[in-house]
C-alpha cells in the first residue's frame, strides 16, 4: 500500500505565522507561530495521521499544505513540482488535486444553498458536463457517502451535523482528487457511522489511490486507519512513526502522555493517566529550549536551553526529544 | 436520596418541513438528579441534539414541542414565557452546542461573550466580569487567556473555540449542563481536564448533567446513567455496568463493536448495515427491524413494549419477550 520510494508530496521547513495586532492603531506586536518547522515527505497512497494537543499548529499545517495560506516560509513539492511559492493563479490546476475535509462541517456549507447545488458547483466551475450529466454525479456522490436522493433539495440546517459531514466528504471526492486533508473529518459522527465512513473513506482510497493527511484527535480512529502518525506539539514535530510503533513503543514524553489519557470503553477502570502539570505555554512566545519542557515530567537544565534535534532514533521512527 | 432535578416525560418534538410535520423526538422519557450524568448515545441524526434543544427550548424556528413536559426544578419549561426562559438560559441552566461556530457570535470578542452572562445573571462589574472570565478561561486550559479575551473566534483553533463555548456555559455555574459533544475538537489531555472539571463542579454543586456523545471511551468514564436513542426512539436505557456488559438491544450491541480497539490495530471495526430512517419514511413495527439481523414478523408489526430487564435497566425490543419468557419457564420448572 505504502509506496516509499515515492513522495507524492516533499514539505521542508515549513513555517507560517500569523500576526497579532493590538493598540489603537491595530499594529502588528508580535506573531502567533502556529507552525514552526515541520519537515517530512509524504508518501503516495498512504494515509499520515496527525495527532497532538489542541492549538499545536495541525489544521494551520493542512491548510499551509494545501496552499489554502500563504506560507511564511518553506517548500512544498507535490508531485515533482514546487508549489509553495506559486502564484495563486497557477496554483489552480493544483487544487483540483489537493481537496480539505473540514473540521467544522456548518462553517464551509452555505445555509441557503440546496445542497445538491452546493455539490453541483464544482461541476459547473471544473468540467464542461451538461445540465443533466452534473445531476447523475451529485446523485452518484450521495450515494457514494451514504446519502438519499432526496437529501439533494434539502438546505445544510435540516440534516444532522453527522450527516453535514457526509455532505463534506461527497464534495471533496466530487473532483477526482490525489490527496485530501481529512480535518476531524469523523469526528461528528457516532461510533457506527463513524465506522462507514472510515470503511467509505478507504474504499475511496483504494479505488482512486487517495493519499490522505488524517488530522484527528481520536486516538483509536487514527491507529485504525493511519499507516504512519505524526505528533505535533506546539508547532513542531514531536514524533514519527509507523502507527503500529507509536502505540506500541511511544518515545516522546508528549506521546506518553497522550497516549496514557486516552478513554477506554470500560466502566471503572482508572485511567493510569499521567497528568501534565506546569504552563502552557504561549504559541506568540514560545519557550526556548525544547517547547514541551514547561510541561515535561523528563526535563533537564539542557532541555531549557538547547532545542532538541529531529533525528531517526531507529528505522523510520524519528522523535525531537534529549532524553530519548 | 436522590434528588429530582429535570424530568422529561413523553418528549414529541415535530419539524414543519416540505413534507409536512416530521417527528424528530417520538414520546422520550428519562429523568437526570442532582449530581448525576445521563450520557445520550446513537446515531447520527437520531434525535440527541433535538432532545437537549427541545429542553432549553433552543429549537430551530420549524421545530415545536408539541407532547410531553418537561420539568425543571419543578418548573414546567414548555410552558414558560420567553423572557422567564431567558432567566433561566446561561445561568441555572447552560449548553454546550456541538457545532462552536454556530454558538459563538463572529462579531464580538471572546470576552465580551464571557462577560455578558455574568453581568447579567450575576450582576458583575464590567471589571469583575473580565476578571473572572480570564480565570474560567484558565480552567478550562485556554494558554495566554487575557490575550484571548480580546480576539475574535475565528482566530481561534477549533479546540479553542469549543473551551470558549464550555468556559461561557459554566460561567453562572449552572444546576443543569447539557454538554452536546462538548469534546469533540479537543485532544485527550485537554478533554481529561474538561471532564474533570465538570466532574467538579458536579460535586461541589450537584450539578446534574446531560452528555451527547459517540465516545464510548468517555461514556464509561462519566456517565452514571446511559440511555440509547435510535430514529427518535428510546431503545435502551441503564447504568453504565450494565449497559457495557449487557447490552440488550441489537442497535446498542452493533454500537459497541463498532468503536475502534486503541489497543488493536487489526481489531474488526463492524459497521452496523444500512442507514437511519428519514424522518418522513413510514415504519411500522419496530424503527430498527429493517437492519436488525433478529427481526420477525412481530418486528415488522408491533412496535415493541418497554422490557425491564432489571431495576435500571429498560429495552424495546421484542426478543427480550422470547428470553423473559424462557427465563421465568426456567425458574418454573426449577420451582417444581
Ligand atoms: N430544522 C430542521 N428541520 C427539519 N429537520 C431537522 C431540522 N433539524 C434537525 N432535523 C432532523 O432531525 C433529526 C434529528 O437531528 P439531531 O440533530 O437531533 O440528530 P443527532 O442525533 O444530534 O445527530 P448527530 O450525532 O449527527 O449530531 C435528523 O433527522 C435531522 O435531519
Ligand atoms: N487566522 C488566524 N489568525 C490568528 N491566529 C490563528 C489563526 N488561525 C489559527 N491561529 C492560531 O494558530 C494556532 C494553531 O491553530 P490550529 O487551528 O492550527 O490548531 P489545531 O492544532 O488545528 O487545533 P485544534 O485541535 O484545536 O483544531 C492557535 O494558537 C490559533 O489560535
Ligand atoms: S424488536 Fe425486533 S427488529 Fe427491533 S431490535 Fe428487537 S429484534 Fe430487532
Ligand atoms: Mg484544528
Ligand atoms: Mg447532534
């Protein structure tokens, strides 16, 4: 499944900041580094799951890699071709091949467009399919996510948000592309249509040979669908691995704790949680040093100063952490 | 003893659609005490969020109420005015909406939102507000939170957003909490705070809360109560021990096996087939008998009685009459 030998998408040192006004005059006094520096390649057909505390930087990164952002700094090679610095007007074709799964599902939908005709638009803007053609793909599409016909003349508010979400998967199947950022796609969905749409999505997968980058917080969903997950932590990359290895062998302290406060479904079982005390710290200031020390159980008057190096600390496992 | 703090009894709440009047909530009884979770689980779309919204009366302008009560600290709240409502919303009772976007208003601060109901309920100065507002903003582990009273929702991350919302619903310290997925957007270690939080202020208020959510891992965790909803049906209804290690129902069993095993990879994941009724298809007999593996003619017939299976523990569904039946033939027989 996973091809290593070819990266579909290269992103090096990617940054973006965003500004923080204040004052009167609204000016600039400082940048929230909602992601610092993340390197990696990302491998065609496969699915890189991303996990890591509220606020790190994960849906800033899908979004800097979809180039649906500017970047502050960095690189993006897709497919062979530098598309970080391209101009928005190029960027175009690429689009159609790179779609976004959103968090929110009534954020991107429109409340007073149908939503078959939501789905319709990106027919009408991309492919010369007439009238009729347009309306058996919609139809095709709703069916594909577990909708009905007749869901294609209701408006956003008269589904459940579990269903939204299904309607913002269809649309971003409807183009064919190569690689979707799924951004807590599953997470408004119960448990058993949860499952469906886990099984939908890497049925998709496999029938269209979809990359994806899983951004969830749901711990058991991303061991289930991911092949390597990546731990973000305040910007950065935390650690890496094959997902099998990072449930199993977690070795960054974030990890660990990550790992350690995940919900069993078992009554009365006390979690062996380990609690992470100290500040958190300010994505507009972060601390020097390695940015998880403010919190770590391990950390040393090194890990204050020096900023620990992203390294492979055994095949394909990389971890940014001194004491490991 | 316990003690009641919200009964709802015989719940129907209709929306007026193109297809006529559409029942979204069909006749839903449970009650919450004080200081005591009741989780609501089930699929998507099967009625958890017109259940909650139904009790604050926050439905949308096709919904309407039209059978049942439900009573709040002894009040009957279908049949209150909405200005005394409104006394009541964000201060002895709050929620916490699944979708944070819609609740949080774009055009006003982070701030002025989390001030506005302690003004109002409690009567803070404009600096007392503020101050307090950047201390539940810590609590529910917002970082840098007197920079965050100043900025907008959109500049927040989706967890944010959702601990702003949670932060706004526990500023009056409400008697009754209806959390409506209120973890969703967060990571595990934020969500353990939150729950515990809440667990607190359960304690020390005796808070009763409702909780709508799919994460069975936090269902276990918290609730006491757990009641299973399908297509605007309660189906099943227990304490939590029970409902885990004896689910009844073959909705509830099929919702178990299908939360992905953390702790194994290549555990099966079991969709339950096909979809949840449209609020306008016609079913008789039981609501779940078209995907149900078990279903006779009975099923397609009669809609099932609600089985006591034992003091805490309710079912509808019609094989409990097969096993009731052979349970006491067999207690019979051993009398002999
Ligand atoms: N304004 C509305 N008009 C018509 N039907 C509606 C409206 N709002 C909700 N519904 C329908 O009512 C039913 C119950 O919706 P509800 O939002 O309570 O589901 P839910 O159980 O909370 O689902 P989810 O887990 O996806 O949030 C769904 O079939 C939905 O399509
Ligand atoms: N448009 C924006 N303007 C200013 N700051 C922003 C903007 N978007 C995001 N941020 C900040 O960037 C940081 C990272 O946000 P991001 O949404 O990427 O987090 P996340 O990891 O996706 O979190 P969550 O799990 O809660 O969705 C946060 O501190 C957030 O407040
Ligand atoms: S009543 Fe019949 S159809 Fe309904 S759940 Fe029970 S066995 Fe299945
Ligand atoms: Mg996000
Ligand atoms: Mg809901």
């Amino acid at each position: 499944m996973m091809n290593l030998q070819q990266p579909l998408l290269q992103i090096n040192n990617v940054k973006k900041y965003y500004p923080i006004k204040g004052g009167i005059l609204q000016r600039v006094q400082g940048h929230v580094k909602a992601v610092e520096d993340v390197t990696i390649d990302v491998y065609e057909g496969e699915t890189l799951g991303i996990v890591g505390e509220s606020g790190c930087g994960k849906s800033t990164f899908g979004r800097a890699v979809l180039r649906l952002e500017p970047l502050t700094e960095g690189s993006i090679v897709f497919k062979g071709q530098e598309i970080g610095t391209l101009s928005d007007r190029k960027l175009k074709a690429f689009k159609r091949e790179m779609q976004m799964i959103f968090q929110d599902p009534y954020a991107s939908l429109n409340p007073r467009q149908r939503v078959g005709d939501a789905l319709e638009e990106a027919f009408i803007i991309h492919t010369s399919l007439s009238k009729k053609e347009r309306k058996e793909k919609v139809l095709n599409l709703l069916d594909e996510v577990g909708l009905k016909a007749e869901h294609y003349d209701r408006y956003p508010h008269e589904f459940s948000g579990g269903q939204r979400q299904r309607i913002g998967i269809a649309r971003a199947i409807s183009l064919n592309p190569s690689f979707i950022v799924c951004d807590e796609a599953v997470s408004a969905l119960d448990v058993s249509v949860q499952a469906q749409v886990i099984k939908l999505l890497k049925d998709l997968q496999e029938k269209h040979q979809l990359t994806y980058m899983f951004i969830s917080h749901d711990l058991g969903v991303v061991r289930h669908i991911s092949d390597r997950v990546l731990v973000m932590y305040l910007g950065n990359t935390a650690e890496l691995a094959p997902a099998d290895r990072i449930y199993d062998n977690p070795l960054h302290p974030y990890t660990k704790a990550l790992l350690s406060a995940i919900p069993r479904p078992v009554p009365g079982r006390k979690r062996n949680r380990v609690k992470l005390e100290g500040d958190l710290p300010n994505p507009a200031n972060p601390p020097k040093g390695c940015s998880f020390h403010t919190r770590c159980p391990l950390a040393t008057v090194r890990c204050k100063e020096e900023r620990p190096i992203w390294r492979e600390v055994e095949e394909n496992h990389f971890v940014a952490c001194h004491e490991v | 003893m316990a003690e009641l703090l919200l009964d709802v009894n015989n719940l129907v709440t209709k929306f007026k659609t193109a297809d006529g009047k559409l029942s979204a909530v069909r006749g839903v009884s449970f009650s919450v005490n004080k200081g005591e979770t009741v989780c609501i689980v089930g699929e998507s779309g099967c009625g958890k969020s017109i259940t909650s919204l139904s009790i604050m009366n926050l439905l949308p302008n096709n919904g309407e109420i039209s059978e049942g009560s439900v009573r709040f600290l002894g009040q009957e709240l279908t049949k209150m005015r909405q200005d005394e409502l409104r006394k009541l919303r964000g201060n002895k009772m709050a929620m916490i909406f699944q979708e944070p976007m819609t609740a949080l208003n774009p055009v006003f601060t982070v701030g002025f939102q989390i001030r506005e109901p302690l003004k109002i309920h409690k009567r803070l100065s404009q600096r007392e507000a503020h101050r307090k507002g950047i201390e539940l903003l810590k609590q529910v582990g917002i970082p840098y939170p007197e920079k965050r009273m100043s900025q907008y929702s959109h500049e927040l991350s989706g967890g944010m957003r959702q601990r702003v919302m949670i932060a706004i619903a526990l500023a009056c310290r409400p008697s009754l909490l209806i959390a409506d997925e209120p973890t969703t957007a967060l990571d595990v270690t934020i969500q353990a705070q939150i729950l515990d939080l809440i667990d607190d202020l359960k304690e020390e208020l005796g808070m009763g809360v409702i909780m709508v959510t799919h994460d069975m891992g936090v269902v276990a965790e918290v609730a006491d109560r757990v009641m299973v909803m399908y297509a605007g049906e309660k189906i099943e209804e227990a304490d939590v021990e029970s409902l885990f290690s004896n689910p009844q129902h073959p909705y509830t069993k099929g919702l178990l096996k299908s939360v992905p095993n953390v702790d194994d990879r290549n555990h099966q994941l079991e969709a339950i087939p096909g979809t949840l009724p449209n609020l306008n298809e016609v079913i008789t007999g039981c609501r779940f008998h078209n995907r149900c593996e078990f279903a006779t003619e009975k099923c397609r017939t009669q809609s099932p009685k609600t089985f006591t299976v034992n003091d805490e523990h309710t079912v509808r569904c019609w094989l409990q009459e097969v096993e009731q039946h052979d349970e006491s033939a067999a207690t019979a027989s051993s009398n002999q």
